[in-house]
C-alpha cells in the first residue's frame, strides 16, 4: 500500500510538472505573439514592452498608464494566456477596448484583472464606465501564484464573461449591462511605475 501511494503521488506530481499543452490550429487557436518581436501589437502610453525569452516584457518608466494592444479587434473569443506578476503593480487583459485619440486613457472596455496582491480580486472584471461589476469569490482570491508563472483562460461570448485562472473557474458572470460588442485587447501596466509584467504562450480562438 505504502508503495502503492507513493507511485500516485509520483505520477500526480509529475502530472503538475508538465508545461501546459500547446495550442494549436486544428483546435482552431491562432497565436497572437510569436515568442520575438511585437508584430500584431501597438504601445499605447509611455512605458516600456520588449520581448525577452520568448516573452512580452512590460515595465512602469513613468508614472502614467501603459497598454499594449492588439491590432485587430475582437468581439467573441476564448483567450489562453500565462503571465508571471515580476513586482507586486497592478495589471489586467482588456478586451472590447479602444482608447481616447492621442492618449493611454481608456474610453471604453472590460478588463479582467491581474494583482498578484492577495484578496485583490485577480480574475474579477473592472469596466471604464462602471468600475467594478464582480469579484472572485473569497476562496478563488488565493488561486494566484503570486511570483510564479500563472495559466489565464478567458472566455468572452455575448454578455457572458468566465475567467479561468490556474486550472480553476474564479469568475462565471452574465453582465445585464453588455456596455461594448467590439473592440482591442491590451495587456496593461497600471499606473504609478511600479508595474512589472510578463506574458507569454498568447493564443486565440473565435467562435
């Protein structure tokens, strides 16, 4: 028995070790990042994005607000992405985004949030025009790794919204207010430059 358990404790760990299956065509997901350089993407705002191990690499160079957004926009979609929060800023993907000509201030959009700061509602949705709409629930405010990498799953259909964070479904939400149908998805650095962020494997599926 003793060896029994020691085998599927073995294999489960084992299990954990794998790196996440990539995506791919068949399965109908496109990638939005190649792993070495911003093709598909504009810096929106003053701070700084670079690619580094095969990985977007955001940094706060002033204390202002800093995006970096998807050429095309996107209505329905399920998003897989990993980000590992490098310092303890704020951050988040919005999406069905665009922004005030000529500035980093969002005019309309949702965002799923990103803090590696426990109880700080990471997988919870913040709009530009309501603020908060909902939160995790108490026990889904500790599925973040606060240092390590994390696996993001965000699925957008209509006025439904589910953020998958890590394996576990922190936020399923029919929003009665659908503010926008359309619009960018940005990987955000919040303002103060504190932000320090990275994300990588970013793919994408519409239905």
């Amino acid at each position: 028995m003793r060896n029994l358990i020691l085998t599927l404790t073995l294999v489960a760990a084992a299990a954990i070790a794998q790196p996440p299956r990539l995506k791919t065509a068949e399965e109908g997901w496109v990638s939005l990042f190649n792993g070495k350089d911003l093709t598909g993407w504009v810096n929106v705002g003053g701070e700084q994005w670079t690619v580094e191990d095969g990985a977007i690499h955001g940094v706060g160079v002033t204390k202002g607000y800093g995006y970096l957004m998807t050429e095309k926009h996107y209505r329905d979609f399920e998003m897989a992405i990993r980000f590992q929060c490098v310092t303890g800023g704020n951050s988040g993907i919005f999406y069905r985004t665009s922004f005030k000509p000529g500035t980093a201030d969002v005019a309309e959009g949702y965002q799923f949030e990103i803090d590696r700061n426990l109880n700080h509602h990471t997988g919870g949705i913040y709009t530009a025009r309501r603020g908060w709409i909902v939160w995790p629930s108490p026990e889904n405010e500790f599925v973040i790794k606060p240092t390590e990498w994390n696996d993001y799953v965000l699925t957008v259909v209509g006025n439904h919204h589910r953020a998958r964070l890590n394996g576990v479904q922190v936020i399923d939400f029919t929003d009665p207010v659908n503010e926008v149908d359309d619009g960018a998805i940005a990987l955000q650095l919040h303002a103060g430059g504190e932000a320090n962020m990275r994300f990588k494997d970013i793919f994408i599926r519409v239905p």
